[in-house]
C-alpha cells in the first residue's frame, strides 16, 4: 500500500517500493514475502524464549556492571547452545538436571574491560544441598585487586540470582559487597551462605566499582569502557520448583471499606521453558 507524503509517493505498489530520501523519490523492487516453513517457525519461536530470558538475566545483571554493545549477542549464543542442549526434540521436553549451564562460567559482562585482568584471585563457588557457598580469598589491593589510575578504592559486588526456568520467575537475592583500598591493606578471607531453592538455575555475577578519593568525597570512575564484571557460577540445583510466587492479602478498614493486594515474591519475566 502506498501513499503521498508531501509531494512524493510512499510504500509499495505491485512489484515495486517507493521511499523518500534526502536527494528525491527513489523507486525499488519489491522484496518478495519469504514463506516460512513450520521447521523455521518452531526454531524462531525457540530463539524467542532463549533471548527473552537472556534479556531478563541481563537487566539483573545491570547493578553491577555497564555491559558493552556485545554483551546481547555473546550472551543470547552461549545460552542458545545450552537450551538447544538441554532440549529433546522427540519429546519436546527440557532437561535442566545437567552440568549445561557451567558454560556460562567466566562469560564476561564487558569485554573493553576484561575482570581477569583486574581481579587475579577467583573466588570459589559451590552449590550443594540447597545452599550456595562463596568464598573469597584473603585480598591485598594494588596485588591481587589491580587498580587504575587515580583510583583509591575499590567495591567488589557479587550478585546472586535463581531462575525459575520453566515458569519464567526469578528472585534476586541482596548484594553482597565489600570495599578494599589500593594502599596494600589486607582483606581476610570471606565466607558467604545463600539459600537455594530446588528447581531453579542459580547464576552469580561479580563486579568491580573503583573509586577516587576527591574533596574529601569517594567520585565513581566506572565508565562503558572501565566496568570489569563477569559470571562466576551458573549451575541448576535439581528438584522440583513450589515456591509460592504470590501472594494476595485483603486489609478492612475503619470505615467499612476493604483494600487488596498482590505481594510479589518471585516477579514473572519471561515466557518460560515449559514441556
């Protein structure tokens, strides 16, 4: 269908196209309409859940790093190839009960400015009986912490969250953090307990936010190009997901009248993996 706009013709017209550009009208062929197959339609689909998820880990990821213009494509190719791994096409059923995931480990959120290039002591995380454990290594800054320069201090924040894989909920637990200085103090080895549930994917991320002291003031040096953060862990902790979700609550007032309301325990995000 086309139409005028100003005095030119816009949109197309049996086999060709009309469009505006800065010199004049231009006039095109038509593209023919691409039919797709039931096979390519199943594999969109598919893909659709995978980077809807994706995106869903990102925006959780947000707190503790700025993640490069990369980040979306290496992130929705990592996890494409554990889905497609995860999923059996006979039975269109996922299996999540699998080591798949560990892929993940070591993804860096920004690749401008790699974490293993400033953080030369990793940590070690372990899931097992529904807890997740973290330990951090004694820490001596400007050693196993490298600094840039100008930068006085440094945060190191470790986020922790669990997917509920097929139902498309999640939870994010409190950021753990801690602050060492570029002067060598030393930082003690630090142990770290989470609570996991069955049935869900526990992904941990790490960040780094320097800082430099200023008139008397810490000043953020983090920047696109200055934002070292990475994926630590990602494992599935096996069991069955029966965690409530929600939950609806009615408050009666003085006068009569009644309120409700929804409290949100795990916020739905995305389609899920369902069998």
């Amino acid at each position: 269908m086309a139409r005028f706009k100003g005095k030119f013709i816009v949109g197309s017209i049996g086999p060709v196209t009309y469009r505006r550009s800065k010199s004049g009208g231009v006039i095109s062929k038509r593209a023919k309409d691409v039919k797709q197959t039931e096979a390519t339609k199943k594999s969109a689909r598919f893909f659709g859940r995978v980077a809807s998820f994706a995106k869903v880990l990102r925006l959780q990821l947000g707190n503790i790093c700025q993640q490069d213009t990369t980040l979306m494509t290496r992130l929705n190719k990592e996890l494409l190839a554990v889905m497609l791994n995860c999923y059996t096409k006979e039975t269109k059923t996922y299996n999540f009960d699998n080591d798949y995931f560990s892929r993940l480990d070591g993804l860096e959120l920004n690749a401008d400015s790699s974490l293993r290039e400033y953080l030369w002591t990793e940590p070690v995380v372990d899931l097992s009986e529904n807890k997740l454990a973290i330990h951090i290594p004694e820490l001596i800054g400007g050693v196993e912490v490298k600094f840039p320069n100008s930068a006085s201090h440094c945060q190191v924040q470790i986020q922790v969250m669990q997917f509920d894989l097929r139902g498309g909920h999640y939870q994010k637990s409190p950021l753990i953090g801690f602050t060492l200085e570029q002067d060598g103090v030393v930082i003690p080895a630090q142990d770290f307990l989470v609570d996991v549930v069955p049935g869900v994917l526990c992904i941990v991320g790490l960040g780094l936010r320097f800082f430099k002291a200023e008139y008397g003031m810490h000043v953020l040096l983090n920047s696109i190009e200055l934002s070292p953060a990475a994926l630590l862990f990602a494992k599935f902790n096996q069991g069955v997901f029966s965690e409530q979700v929600s939950k609806q609550t009615k408050t009666v007032h003085e006068d009569g009248s009644s309120e409700g309301r929804i409290n949100i325990f795990w916020p739905h995000a995305h389609a899920g993996f369902k069998n």
